[in-house]
C-alpha cells in the first residue's frame, strides 16, 4: 500500500484482513495508530516511511498488488503499480473507475474489511499480464496526454 497515513484514505482498512507481508509506504499522523493495530493482531506488516521514487517503482515491481483501498479524484498510485507491472485491488470509487479495467484490478464495490478480504480472495485466482499493465498504464503517460489536449484544442479551434 502507498498512501499518506491519514484517515481519509483508509490506511487501516487492509491491515486487519491481510494475511502478510504488507508493506506500506507513506507517512502521516495515523502511523502510530496503524503500527499499534497491527501489532495488536499480531499482523505482518512492514512501514516503510517515505521512499524514493526509483526505490517506489522498485517496490512495485517486487509486489504482488497494490492495496488501494480509499478514494481519489484521480489517483496517480495505482497507474504507477500497473506501470511498474503490479495489479492493483481497489475499492470501486473515484478515479479508480477510470484508470483501471478487469484486465489490470480487481476491484470491489463493499467498502467494509470484508469487502476487501472477497476482493483479496478473487485477486489469489487470478493472474495479471505484466505487459498489458504497462500497456494500459500509457495511457495515462505525459505523450497521451499532451496528444490528447492537442486533438481538443484543435477541435475547439476548427469548431464554427
């Protein structure tokens, strides 16, 4: 998981169902609360802090799925796991709807701990192309988006 550690991005919603290792990367001030959790049930995880972007696309690589169980307007998180070849398990809200396919996540629409645990279990049947996540995650690239803008404006321009 990579997250700021604060609560309006759920960062203990995995930490209960989550059968280890979990590593999360981030910091904020519900760090503390998050660590006492887990070691309260005796669960498996690892806080990483803040890492840098070459040790993040490192640790993407390396992972099995990223966790991204809050809400973004966007979220740049789990294009950049697809980028680095990770799958993504996500709550089905926000950004999530429009950066991510069935071919790149799982995602589910219960956002209680046993939503996430049935997406986790569909997650462990599945399996994900590499290739086709960085693939898909090029269409959010730098390139896509500035060809992008230029197709609109130039459909703006050339409009009556």
């Amino acid at each position: 998981m990579v997250s700021a550690l604060v609560p309006y991005k759920l960062p203990s919603r995995p930490v209960p169902p989550w059968a280890g290792p979990l590593k999360i990367v981030g910091s904020g001030p519900d760090r503390k609360q998050l660590e006492a959790l887990a070691t309260q049930l005796g669960a498996d995880v690892e806080f990483l802090g803040f890492v840098s972007d070459d040790d993040l696309g490192f640790d993407y690589s390396r992972a099995r799925a990223l966790l991204f169980p809050g809400v973004e307007d966007f979220g740049i998180v789990p294009v950049e796991a697809i980028a680095s070849g990770c799958p993504v398990i996500a709550l089905q809200e926000g950004g999530i709807l429009d950066s991510m396919t069935s071919r790149t996540a799982v995602v589910y629409q219960d956002g209680t701990v046993g939503g996430l645990q049935r997406a986790m279990a569909e997650f462990e049947g599945r399996s994900f192309d590499p290739a086709e996540l960085r693939s898909h995650a090029q269409k959010f690239s730098v390139d896509a988006f500035v060809s992008g803008f230029q197709d609109v404006l130039a459909k703006a321009i050339h409009s009556p």
